[in-house]
C-alpha cells in the first residue's frame, strides 16, 4: 500500500512538482537528495553506474566511519499542516536506511540552508522509527501547522528512494484579484472519481504545466458510450468567473466533451458527493480538441464549494482551473429560514428540528452541525447525521409517526409532527373502507414482525399505492428492513425540513 492511499486526497507537499527542494545534506556522496522529491516512482537499473559506484534513485550518503548520522532539510513546496510522511527505501535492499526520524519547523521562505542547520527551532514530528528494505515506511505525524520545512534524519546512514510529507495546504494571503480556486496551492483537493486507469486525479489540480501525457488525468478506454468524472474540493468556496480545461500532450485521447457542475456544500464527504443529485450545472457540455486550452465562461455566480467535471466518453485532460474570487457570502445570507435556524438559540432549534424528526439524537446532531451555509448544506447533514446513528436512534424516530390509516385527528394531540403528517397522507384520506382496513391490519402484522410501524414516504402515494409497498416489504428480513424503513424516514425528514418557516 502507498503514501498516496494511505494519506488520499492530501498532497505531498514535498513534492518537487509543487516546488520542493533539498537545500542541504550532511552527505550526498553516492546520489543526491533531489531525487527523494521526484514525483516519479523509483526506478533500478541493474546494470548503471557512476564514477563513485552503483547509481541508485534516491539519496544515498556513504558508509559512515565516524560517529553521527545523516540528515537532509527539505523546503516544502506548499506550506502547510502535516498529515503524514512515507519514507520510501524501495530498491534499497543491502544499503537501505535502517532508522528513520523527521522534524518540522517555520520558517521565512528566504532563510538560507545554514540558517536552518544552525538555528531553526525543530520540532519532532515523527520519533525514532525502524524502516523496511526495500518498500513504503508510511506513519501518521504529530500535528504541526503551517509547516514550511522538514528535516529527514537517517540513522546511522543508508539510503532513501523518495520522502513523501503528505499535508493540508495553507493558502496563502490572497488580494481582490482572482485566483486559481481549485489549485492545490490554495488548500484544493481531488477527492473522488470514476476512473484513473491510467494517471491520477490529483495532476489535474497542480499548479505546473504539465511536462507529459502522463502527468495528466485519464481515465481508461470504454466501448461503450459513458461518463467520466472527478470530484474537487475547492481550497477556497468562492464565486467562480472561467473554468480553464486544457487537454495539453493528450492528441488522440482527449474526450469528446465536457461539462462542469457545482455544489455548495462545506465539508462534505466524497462518498456523500457522488450520491448527491444536488450538483448544478456551471458549465454546459461543451465539445473539447486536442492538446489545447479551453476557457469556459461560468454559467452562475454564486458561490461553491466543490466542482464535478464530467468528460464523454472518457479521455484524458492535463489540467483543470477555476478562476475566481473567495467568497465573501453564503446562499443561507438571503436564506430566511437558514438565517434564523443558524442564529437560534440551542432550545429553539432544537424545537424546530424536533418536527421533522423525533430522534433525539439526530436532533442533537443536527444543532451542533450549524450553521448551513445553503440548502444542500442543510439536507446534507440532515442525511449524514441520521446515517450515522444506531438502531435504537431510527426506531426512536418512528415512534413519531401515527400509523398509516389510523385516525389522524386522535393521533394530533399525540405527536407533535401530526399536522404535517396529515399532509403527507393525504391519500388515505379518500381510499375505501376496504383499503383503510386492510392498511390498519397489514400495519399491525408489519408491528408484530418487525416491532416499529410502517414507515413509507406517503407524499404523492395513494392509499393502494401505500398498501402495496406495505405488502411488498413484510417478507424481507429483518435487518434490511429496518434500513429501508429508515430510508424512508430520511425521505420524510428532507420534505419537511424544506417545509420549515422562520418564526414571524
């Protein structure tokens, strides 16, 4: 397993694609430390060597004779928030490192090597830990924010293929002009996509040209007609002017067409985002050419949080800008609903949420979720919260809903979501006495199977419609049952979180 999985969807700041550089080693005599920051996988070649012995791609100091050990200072490429390091001794099978340390420190970006040898101030991100010949040595770091160097100690020498520092990027200090949203120097991430068979989503979003096909995205060959895609969080939400798509080294492989969709919804999880039908068209399907940039003009001015580029049917594409500016408002700004459920008070929202969904927990959830920055914000984590929640939370919720067919006028008094549930079975209403009955006595069988009442999103459904799915589900087992009864509470809870007004 690599870095790039294990810390996915955070760069390597290291990188000398972003701009990382080896400034100083205590020795470099077999091969130099830059090679430790290529972007390119390692390589062996049997049969290579130098004046001074055996080439190797990596850094590799001599044997030691003296006392000490061997270490190398790293400039970041991007500064930022340290997630992760890999120190990677492939090919290194007799002569690797056996012991391996790194430190951080920040400091100005024009400090000199010496200075940094001298006087920095280091911090231990990563102890004292035993490395592996000849493969990944990956390990979580201790948190260090707004790191800007990194020092690689080897104990007491040997040699290292590549040194990967995976990070949050902090974006720099910005003015009113526009930026490059999406790049990874601005906090930009590639979180999800359908297909990267043959280079990886995460070029899409450097801030370099890129120097070959391979350092693109592009997806494998289909036979069939279909849609690519890749998802990006934005280093910053903000209002977008252009998208830029440049299908650079990419001549007969480019895809036949593209098309860019938006969403805003802050921290939203990539899983949740491909699932989400929310996504708005911003830029229209468009026909794409060969090895070209494209400069698409950007069909709305709000403001986003995440991009989806789409490609038909499948191809390849370098690289991938969002021009724009930083946003400075929120949909939920104009939003009269969302201004107040934001600005309430704990009990008031938590009374407010309480009648789209009794479970308790969710409720607490949801509170401490605030504020939503737009609807799909709000729906978005109504979603999550519930997913994430147990059994017991999901059967709480049913129990504050009146049976489908049972006297609605007794059941207002009882539950303090029955007059929105009245609505939402309007159905019943005008079924027969026949349907009526047998949709009170299913749902006392469905009672005595399952032990909750039938859930179903009645909205639109007639009572013979809610009979037969009634009947549909007594056979399945118990376990599925209970999370399609919930989806089915997820559904009612979305329609009357929409339905939810600001105290006048």
């Amino acid at each position: 397993m690599t870095s790039t999985t294990l810390f996915a969807g955070w760069p390597d700041l290291a990188s000398a694609e972003l701009g990382g550089t080896a400034l100083l080693a205590s020795d470099a005599f077999f091969a130099g430390p830059d090679a430790m920051l290529d972007p390119k996988e390692p390589v062996f070649i049997p049969d290579e060597y130098t004046d001074r012995g055996k080439w190797m791609d990596g850094w590799e100091p001599r044997r030691r004779r003296a006392p000490g050990h061997d270490w190398c200072i790293v400039r970041l490429g991007v500064p930022g928030d340290l997630v992760g390091v890999d120190i990677d001794t492939r090919h290194f099978l007799g002569n690797h490192a056996p012991y391996g340390r790194l430190d951080a420190t920040t400091a100005p970006a024009d400090a000199s090597p010496e200075w940094l040898r001298d006087h920095a101030s280091w911090t231990p991100v990563l102890d004292q830990v035993p490395l592996q010949r000849g493969g990944h040595n990956a390990f979580a770091l201790r948190p260090f924010a707004g790191a800007t160097h990194v020092r690689l100690s080897i104990y007491p020498a040997g040699g290292v293929a590549r040194l990967r520092v995976h990070g949050r990027p902090v974006p720099p200090v910005v003015g009113d002009g526009a930026i490059d949203l999406a790049s990874v120097v601005q906090g930009g991430r590639a979180l999800a996509c359908s297909d990267m068979f043959f280079s990886r989503m995460d070029n899409l979003i450097l801030p370099t040209e890129a120097p070959t096909m391979g350092h693109g995205w592009e997806t494998k060959r289909s036979p069939l007609a279909r849609e690519d895609w890749v998802v990006l969080a934005l280093g910053r939400p903000g209002v977008l002017d252009e998208i830029v798509l440049d299908t650079r080294h990419f001549k007969g492989n480019y895809p036949g067409s593209a098309r860019v969709e938006a969403i805003c919804w802050p921290g939203a999880d990539p899983w949740d985002l491909t699932r989400s039908d929310a996504w708005e068209t911003l830029v229209s399907s468009t026909p794409l050419g060969p090895d070209r940039t494209h400069t698409l003009e950007v069909e709305s001015n709000a403001p986003w949080t995440h991009l989806r580029l789409v490609i038909e049917t499948d191809g390849g594409v370098s690289r991938l800008r969002a021009h724009g500016r930083p946003a400075s408002a929120w949909p939920a700004d104009e939003d009269s609903v969302l201004s107040w459920l934001n600005g309430a008070t704990e009990a008031e929202a938590t009374d407010a949420l309480t009648r789209c969904c009794g479970a308790r927990r969710w409720v607490e959830g949801m509170v401490a979720a605030r504020p939503f920055r737009s609807r799909t914000h709000l729906q978005g984590a109504a979603a999550s919260v519930w997913w994430h929640l147990g059994d017991g939370d999901w059967e709480d919720a049913f129990l504050h809903h009146p049976r489908i067919g049972a006297d609605l006028e007794a059941l207002r008094a009882k539950f303090a979501a029955a007059d929105w549930s009245a609505g939402e079975q309007a159905g019943v209403a005008s079924a027969d006495e026949r349907t009526i009955r047998e949709l009170a006595d299913g749902n006392r069988t469905y009672e005595e199977r399952f032990g909750h009442i039938f859930i179903v999103c009645a909205t639109g459904l007639s009572a013979a419609e809610m009979l037969a799915r009634l009947q549909a589900r007594m056979n399945n087992p118990p376990e599925i049952e209970l999370r399609l009864a919930a989806e089915e509470q997820r559904k009612i809870t979305a329609i009357r979180l929409e339905k939810l007004e600001a105290p006048r």
